[in-house]
C-alpha cells in the first residue's frame, strides 16, 4: 500500500534528510509512442537526490509564507527550471529553459560549452557532482530572493542555510563567473536570471504582486451578521469583512477585507499556453488576458437562471452531508469510488453527475491491476468521509497551497519502491537526480500555467462564491411557489427536506413567529457552535438560510478571490495528467495511494473523524476528482466551478507535460 502519511506532518520531508545527515532539521495520452529523452546519469538510488531535498525546502518555504496560490505556483515552477537549467547545462541533448535566453532587458547568455567540455574530461560521478552544486546553488539563491519578506522567513532560510552546510556548500559564494565553467557560479548566475526574469513576467513581483486596476463591484459581507443585505450584483465577487483573517499558511491578516487575489494573472508569462488559447476581454478600460476561456458562468435573472440557482442550492444541500451520525453508510474504497469515464457537458448532465445523496459518476474498479486482486471494501459513516475530504484538500494551516500539495504527492510517488523511473513508463531507468529534475520541471509548468489560466478566468468574470449567493437569494425568498410565502423569481429554490420555508410554531420561527416564512436549511450549522474544535462538532441540523457557513474556520470562511473557475480543480487535473503522462501509467504505484486517519485526532474546523477512516484512490485522476468534489463539500465552490476547471486541467496537464518534453529532447 502506498501511503501519504507525511503529507500533514506539520514539519517537511526534508526534516529526515538532515536526521540522516546527523543534524537537527525543522519542521489520455500516456500510450502515445513518442521517444524518451536518453538517460543521461549512473547508478539508479531510492536516496533522496538533492533536486529533491531543495524541493523540500520550498515547500517548507511555502508553508512559510502567505498562502498565494498563484504566487507559489509561480515559485515552484521557477526553482524547478532553475534546477532543470542546471542540470541541462551539462547535457548534449537537453535544452535549458531559461538559460541562453533572451527576455525583455534580460539576456541570459553562457557558453555552454564551458559545461559540456567538464562533462568529457571527469567521470560521472563527478558530473553528477557539478549538477548537484549548480542546482544547490541556484536554488538556494532563488529561495533567499522570493521569500526573504515571508512572516517566518527566519525558519526558511535557516533551512536553507542547513541543507548548503550538510551539502558541503559555501552559501557566501556569490561569483557569477562562469568563464572557469565553476558550477558555483553557474548556479548563482541562473538564480540572478531567474530573479530578473520574474520582476518583468507581468507578476508585478516588484509591488508584492498587487493588482494594479481592479475594483470590486460588491461591498464587504460580513459573515458573522444575518443575511447578505448589502451585496450589489448577486453575479460578481464579494469580498468578506472579518474581525482577523487567518490564510491558510496560519498567518494572521487584518486591516479590513482582503483584496481580490491575482486578479490579472493572465497577464503573467507563462510555460506553455499560447495565443491559441488566449482570448483577450475589456472593462472599464483595462484589458484581461483569459486563457482557455470556457465563457461565462449562469448569472442569476439570466437566460440561465435556473441553472444558477441550482448550482449553488446543491452546495447548501451538500452542507447536509456532514454529519456522521446521519447513519448513512459509503464504501469509499476504489471498489466503488473512482474511475469516472465522462464529464458532464449539459444542465442535465450536471444534475445526473452531482447526486442530490452526494458523489459523482463514479463506476469504481474491480480489480487492482497492481495486485490483481478486488480492492478491499472499506464501509465508513458518509459525515466522516465528506469532513476528512473537505479539510484534506483543504491543505489545512502551514499549508504548502494546492500547487505544492501535488508535489508533495510526487515526491512521496517518487520515494515508492514499485516506482519504476521509465520516461513515460519505456526505455531505461533513470537515476533520481534526472527523475526528479525532469519531473519538477513537467510538474511545475503545469501548476504555473493552471494558475495563470484558473486566475485569467477568475479576474475576468469575477464570479460570486457560494457564502454570497446562498444568503442572498434566500433574503429575497424562494423561487418554487408563487402560491407560498416569500415568492421572488430570483430566491433559493425549496427542496424537500434540505431547503424549506420557516412554518409558524417551527423552533426557528422565533418570538411571535418574528421568523416565519423566512427561509431555512439543513446543514452544517457554523463555526458557533464549536467552542473547542477538539472537543465539539457544528453538527447538522436546520438553520436559517441567512446564517448559513461553508464548513470552514471562521476566521477564513472563503478564499479572498473569485470562484468561476475552481483553482482546485484546475491544478488538481493538470498535475494528475502530468503524472499519469510521466510514470507511463494512470494508477499510483502498487495501484493505490492512502492517508490514514485516526478517530478524532485529523479534523482541524471540528472533532472527527468518528471512526479511523483512510482515504484511498487508484490513479491520479481519482485523486484528482476527489479533490474537486471537496471544494463543494466545503462550501467553498459550486459544480459549475468545478467541471470546467477539471476540463482545462486536462489540457494544461498534457500540453505543459508535453512542452517540458521538448526541452528534454533538446528543443525549445
């Protein structure tokens, strides 16, 4: 069985690196026939290689800093080719990505035969040497750069700092003299590249990645009061008003509500995309880059109104599932979850995709091709599953963001030991040092790229979330029943026991039934009612509509940037893609992957599980789709979020997996 035990360790990986080191650490086209890149290094090791140990300290960095998805999909995929450039510089086949090149006022000119030449006159092994000192160098470099303004850059970089001592490194080396083909100064030099490079990509890394032009149409909702009285468009984005903001890296943010996230990231320079996939959109004078631009989502009083009101009702019903003691009983082994064989296309579709009992299309395996045995079944309350679900995906505090959540899934695919290191599962192995170069490299060109999309969508239809939607139509009623109380076109649609109205004499109805006809749901009743997470649960129950709470903390309740469309689910399908692509085969090694977890020892927002519960997919789209259902399990996204985002996913996986491939094949 193959586990992601460590993926919520609190300290990184690499804590075990510098333990074996004796220091003290902290905290689908996979058949297509295409040629492997010619393996290039010697003996194959399962020893973590150093691109490995340096991934580990970004992600601990990440950690470390604000969680900014966009921004860290960004930084892992630059430190990767920083890596991959290193490694490259000493290839006869493989072409750098940055380095050689020219980018605005950048020219990242070397002679690179200065490397090749290294590589004819010392034995492998001292190749692999020089690769391991460029790689340290440049990526050590980059690290100090990008998160020197981190809340707990302290703990970064005495990691860093760590792991260039326990190397062998002089980390006050900063000679960019490449002339002597000294691998120290390679790596310095590509590390000043890339830090030029960022401060003119269209980031505006230079102003702390503030957007220079958008303005929200809604003013603040403030969670913790009744209803959404304020709110403007009931179709646009709506920041939140919160006493203290907690981001999901634990830092606390105040000083009002928070600023649309990367709102313009479309405008970044990315891996792969190109002007094929770029549309280009215009409001209020300022222009929007939108790649793969699915068009716009249902906008309520619309032609598709129906549709919107049923998108985001589906995710107060959801809310519903969150109770363990409903005694409802799921088999969430792959024996039965997994294997989805189409996306839905149509409204109708949707509405047979999504169960009103919860899941998706799943048909489940019956064997595990690994073993050739049925996966065992595995019969767990449905409230335990849907809360582990939703705060797994959720990353949690110190979180890595979804970016660097599958890299640390690839890191643990790459430690397994039925993992066979074959270029799209053919040709020879290859060591773990070109392995895991190349893999970061594929990898972070996908999460770059899936932010940079998922963003250009965000910023330009700047679509409500599920906490604004949901309290906003049930203010004005519901929309089933001109001949019941509190009709309005445009309110919640009922639901027979999920969605109903307030009846005189009911336990919500109030003094002298103050609160009839209002509107009432049954789900997970908020944060109020969990004084000490350890302890308590916000159960399921009846409540009003306007009270209702995604199942998050409620110093976070939703994230500070638009839905439309899911960046869960975008980066999520990208990097299962990449991986299905790279190991030549869509199942994890050994044909399963699990995280185990204890009763009432995982859940963070509430106590639970209530029995041991492990999360278990065969293949990465699985783990993929599993991903994308916890965000409406969260509250925090509506299907019609979800299933574009899996869709472009798709194509950014491929092509980002495929445009790494040119440069491994000495093209660019």
């Amino acid at each position: 069985m193959f586990s992601f035990q460590c993926l919520k360790n609190a300290t990184p990986v690499v804590l075990g690196f510098f333990l074996a080191l004796g220091m003290v650490g902290c905290s689908n086209d996979s058949n297509k026939n295409t040629a492997a890149p010619p393996r290039e290094n010697p003996a194959i090791t399962l020893t973590p290689s150093v691109a490995q140990q340096w991934n580990e300290v970004v992600i601990q960095a990440i950690r470390n800093d604000f969680a900014r998805p966009t921004v860290h999909a960004r930084n892992l995929f630059h430190t990767s080719a920083a890596m991959f450039d290193a490694w490259s510089a000493y290839s006869t086949s493989a072409s750098a990505y940055l380095l050689g090149r020219q980018y605005g006022t950048l020219n990242c000119a070397v002679d690179k035969a200065l490397f090749i030449n290294t590589t004819k006159q010392i034995n492998a092994d001292a190749v692999e040497r020089e690769r391991q000192t460029a790689i340290s160098y440049a990526t050590f470099r980059l690290i100090q750069h990008r998160f020197k303004s981190s809340p707990r850059s302290q703990n970064t970089l005495v990691i860093a700092e760590q792991l260039m001592k326990s190397l062998g490194f002089d980390s006050l080396n900063t000679s960019t003299d490449v002339s002597t083909g000294s691998a120290v100064a390679l790596g310095n030099l590509i590390a000043q590249c890339y830090i030029e490079f960022g401060l003119q990509d269209g980031s505006n890394e230079g102003n702390n990645y503030a957007s220079p032009n958008y303005k929200t149409v809604n003013p603040p909702l403030a969670p913790q009061l009744a209803g959404n009285p304020n709110i403007v468009d009931f179709n646009r984005w709506q920041p939140l008003a919160l006493q203290t903001f907690i981001d999901q890296a634990g830092n606390p943010i105040t000083g009002g509500a928070l600023a649309f996230l990367s709102p313009e990231w479309g405008k970044v320079e990315p891996f792969a995309l190109n002007n094929a996939h770029l549309s280009i959109h215009e409001r209020n004078g300022v222009q929007y880059k939108v790649y793969f631009d699915p068009g716009p989502p249902p906008m309520l009083g619309g032609v598709r109104s129906e549709e919107y009101k049923w998108n985001f009702s589906l995710v107060s019903q959801w809310s519903s599932h969150l109770d363990p003691a409903d005694k409802v009983m799921w088999d969430i082994s792959p024996a039965s979850l997994g294997n989805i064989k189409e996306l839905p296309e149509t409204f109708e579709e949707y509405k047979n995709f999504y169960s009103l009992d919860g899941g998706d299309g799943s048909a489940g395996y019956k064997l595990n091709p690994a073993t050739g045995l049925p996966y065992e079944k595995q019969i767990v309350p449905r409230g335990d599953y849907t809360r582990a679900l939703a705060e797994f995906w959720a990353d949690g505090l110190e979180s890595e963001t979804p970016p660097g959540h599958w890299f640390v899934i690839l890191n643990e695919v790459n430690k397994h030991p039925k993992l066979k290191r074959q270029f799209r599962g053919q040709g020879a192995e290859l060591n773990a040092l070109e392995w895991d170069v190349k893999a970061y490299f594929a990898l972070g060109g996908a999460m770059h790229d899936a932010a940079i999309t998922a963003w250009s969508i965000k910023g330009w239809y700047d679509y409500v979330r599920p906490v604004s939607a949901i309290r906003a139509m049930a203010d004005l009623g519901q929309s089933s029943d001109r001949n019941l109380p509190s009709w309005h076109p445009n309110g919640i649609p009922l639901s027979p026991g999920f969605i109903e109205l307030v009846p005189p004499g009911d336990p919500l109805a109030g003094y002298k039934d103050q609160f009839a006809g209002k509107i009432k749901v049954r789900a997970w009743q908020g944060p109020e009612y969990v004084v000490n997470p350890k302890t308590d649960t916000g159960d399921v129950g009846w409540i009003l509509a306007e009270n209702w709470w995604p199942y998050q903390r409620p110093s976070f309740v939703t994230p500070p940037f638009a839905g439309f469309i899911s960046g869960h689910s975008t980066f999520s399908r990208a990097a299962a893609e990449v991986l299905t692509l790279l190991t030549g085969d869509e199942y994890f090694p050994g044909g399963k992957s699990s995280f185990k977890l204890k009763t009432n020892e995982h859940l963070k927002f509430e106590q639970g599980p209530s029995v041991d519960i492990t999360l278990e997919w065969a293949t990465y789209r699985d783990a993929s789709n599993q991903c994308s259902l916890s965000r409406i399990w969260g509250g925090i996204h509506p299907p019609v979020d979800d299933i574009p985002g899996r869709k472009i996913g798709i194509s950014i996986g491929v092509e980002a997996f495929e445009r790494a491939e040119h440069y491994f094949l000495g093209k660019r």
